[in-house]
C-alpha cells in the first residue's frame, strides 16, 4: 500500500505495513501495530495509538566472578531470591512485559554457555512477542554486547531509524512502576539522545558509579566507585545520581554513535540466524572477529564520550544487587524459623538450611548465613568483601579440581555460596530502605 490521501474518520486499524507517503489524514482512533510507514504529513486528530518499544536484555555477565562450574547456580541472573517463585533473569522478562508502552520485540544478549537456561527461562515465563537470542562467543562486557544488538537490527530489521529500544540489565530488581513515570518524563529527550537514568542516591555507596548530571538534564560527567569520602559529599548534591545501567534510546541514534566512534560494528559478524519456533529466533556470532573486540563497559565506550547523552531521575525501588558495606537492622519477618538467640544484639540470622538450628550466644553485630553447602560468618563492617572471599572460593575450586578430587568433595566447598550471601544482603537492605516488598 503506498500514497495514501486524504483519509478521514478512520477507527480500528490494525497491522498496517509498509505505507509510504500518507498525507491530510484525519480523526484516526485505535490504530495497534503500525509497521514501516514513511513520509507521513499533515495528521490530525490522532488518538489511542498504541506506543510500541523494542527491548533488550543484557544477560551475558556471570555476576561477581568468572565461574569454573557449569552449575546453573553460578550465575547471578538465575538466582532466585528468598521467598520468590521467579529468578531474577525471569523477573526481569515480567518487567519487559508490564511496561506502559508494548513491547513488539524482545532480544536478548548471552553467551552460548547460558542459552539452555535462557530457553528454560522463556518455557517458565510467558513472552507475549517475537524473542530474538543473539549469543556472544565470548564474554566482551556490555559496550560489545549492545553492538550486537545494534548490528542484528541493522542487518535484519532497521525499518525505521525511529523505532525505540529500552536495555535492562537481566540481574538488577526495580519497581515497575517507578521506572514507567521514568520513561514517559524521557520521551522528550529520546528524538535525539540516549537516555539514561539515574537513581537518588540513598547512602554513600562506593561500590556503585555515579553520574553528575549538567544543564536540561545533559550528562555532565561520570564518576565511578568514589571513595567513601567523596560518596558523602556526591549523595549531598541534587544534581548526582546512582549510575542505573539502564537506557532508552532510538535505533537510529546508537547506531549512528557506534558507527562514528567505535570499529565495533565491523567486528560483529552474524554467522547464523535461524527460527526455531513462531516465537524464537536465534543469531550466532563469528567468533574469529569477535575476540577482536575490546572488554569494555558501554558507559566508556559511548556514553562517556558522546554529546548526546541524558539523564533522568528515577524514583523508585532499584538495585543491581552488588556488594553493600552497611546492612540496616533487619526486622523479625527476615529471620529464619530454625535459629535461636540469647543475649545478641543487631545479629542477621538467615538460615536456609531446613534441618538445622542456628543458635547464638552473647554475640553482637554479627552476619550469619547458613545453607546446605557453607556457612557465612562476618561482621556487619566486613561484608563488602565477599567479593575477595569468592576469589578465595574460586582459587580452593581450581586447586582441588586439578587434583581430581571427587566431585562431592569439590561441591562441598560451596563455591556457589558466595554469590548468594551477596544477594541475600542486599535484598535485604533495599527492602529495608524502600519499605517495599518486592
């Protein structure tokens, strides 16, 4: 259908395709799923149409270390958290679904290792459009991972430089809700920019990257993992927020910022496309070009560097569920069944572990997480280094591996364990500072 005039009255229009040249069209209502219309002029009266988005879910990460076990548990986005039914890769397809506007096309970026719990995933969670899986042969961090995307859809369905894409993160928990208010206040900034959005900053956390942002909502600078010194002062300005690692952007605006200031896209070559069903479709990377890509954020790769950046506020529950040093007073409805007390003051029991009791006696500002293959002890000052314990974890895991030992042997180590503990403590402390029950 081309060159279409003078159109009036027009209700209940759906699937409409490759329409060129339409002009003086009037009093169009309930227009759903609009695809590749060009040169569209003077059009008026134009209400209820659906407001569509792409997204993308980056889920190549393996949380807080590289993992020598293939372990489903190893991955931080497949950690389910206490008292919920979905894992946090799963939670993260919901959210792609409860935005305000509909989402006609959901790609996800992983690597091979993690496809079979991906497509487990999608079994468990209902995805109302067309999921497209582009797999990296390695790991490049998120700057190669975004050019992934960015070079299936111009090879494969850039229609229309307009269409608009929202990244999430596959690991982080955020209100819905929130993030929707977020969204509809980044549409003016979105025709020319790549929106990000930017948290208040609740306590000077020095595990997070913060962004300064300057004149109408202008990125102004990026500050990544401050002191505690510089935290304190950076949560006093109103203008610094928490770096979110979520965006909104138009497809013809990134695109144009990878081809005019990175060599990416050249080494991104798509090897293979295929569908598997209705639904899924499935995209491979060369991995001779590919190991050719820098390991970069894509904060340093675009963001820090482009004048097209923005920031908007995001009022809301949100964590990346990272390392936390302060863990607030956790109240009775967080303490497990099974544990008993005498004498304890601001103690954290979470005991995961059914068939055992976890007694304290006389102790005081103590962490203690047991499950069934390890237990965590440390002080509520020490918790930010459960980072270096799982470093400790992974260097006892190589060993003994080399030493083929029994595999029993290997699992009771609990290599798994720290990355949970890291989840289990923050989710705790967010829910204790939002009031919110996730």
């Amino acid at each position: 259908m081309t060159s279409v005039e003078n159109v009036e009255n027009v209700e209940n229009v759906e699937n409409v395709e490759n329409v060129e040249n339409v002009e003086n069209v009037e009093n169009v209502e309930n227009v759903e799923n609009v695809e590749n219309v060009e040169n569209v002029v003077n059009v008026v009266n134009v209400v209820n149409v659906v407001n569509v988005v792409n997204v993308v879910i980056l889920c190549g990460g393996v949380g807080m270390r590289q993992c020598s076990s293939s372990s489903k548990e190893n991955f931080k986005q497949f950690i389910t958290l206490p008292g919920e039914k979905y894992n946090l890769f799963e939670k993260t397809l919901i959210r792609s679904q409860q935005l305000d506007q509909q989402c006609v096309r959901l790609l996800i970026v992983s690597n091979e290792h993690l496809k079979q719990y991906i497509i487990q995933s999608l079994h468990n969670v209902r995805v109302m459009c067309p999921v497209v899986l582009i797999c990296e042969p390695y790991m490049r961090n998120t700057g190669p991972a975004i050019g992934c995307f960015v070079k299936y859809v111009q090879e494969y369905c850039m229609s229309d430089e307009n269409q608009k894409y929202i990244i999430f993160p596959s690991d982080h928990i955020l209100s819905i809700e929130a993030f929707n208010r977020s969204v509809s206040l980044a549409e003016q900034f979105v025709e020319s920019n790549i929106v990000t959005f930017g948290v208040y900053p609740q306590y000077p956390e020095t595990n997070y990257g913060y962004i300064i942002e300057g004149d109408n909502h202008k990125i102004k600078m990026f500050i990544e993992k401050p002191s505690y010194d510089i935290a304190k002062k950076l949560i006093n300005d109103p203008m610094c927020y928490w770096n979110s690692g979520l965006y909104y952007m138009k497809i013809g605006v990134i695109t144009d910022e990878y081809v005019n200031k990175t060599q990416l896209l050249p080494r991104i070559i798509i090897r293979e496309c295929k569908s598997d069903s209705e639904h899924l479709t499935q995209v491979t990377i060369d991995p001779e070009t590919y190991k050719l890509c820098p390991n970069i954020p894509f904060d340093k790769l675009i963001m820090e560097i482009t004048h097209n950046g923005c920031i908007v506020p995001f009022r809301g529950l949100w964590s990346d569920i990272g390392s936390w040093e302060n863990i607030y007073q956790v109240s009775q409805q967080y303490k497990s069944c099974n544990c008993r007390e005498i004498d304890t003051n601001n103690c954290h029991i979470f005991n995961y572990d059914r068939k055992q009791t976890v007694a304290l006696l006389g102790t005081e500002d103590l962490c203690i997480i047991n499950t069934k293959d390890a237990v965590l002890i440390s002080k509520l000052t020490s918790i930010s280094k459960v980072t270096e314990l799982a470093q400790l974890l992974e260097e006892q895991y190589t060993r003994i591996h080399a030493s083929n030992k029994p595999a029993k042997y290997v699992e009771s180590l609990g290599i798994n364990v720290s990355i949970l503990f890291m989840i289990i403590l923050s989710y705790l402390q967010i829910e204790l500072e939002q009031n919110v029950v996730i």
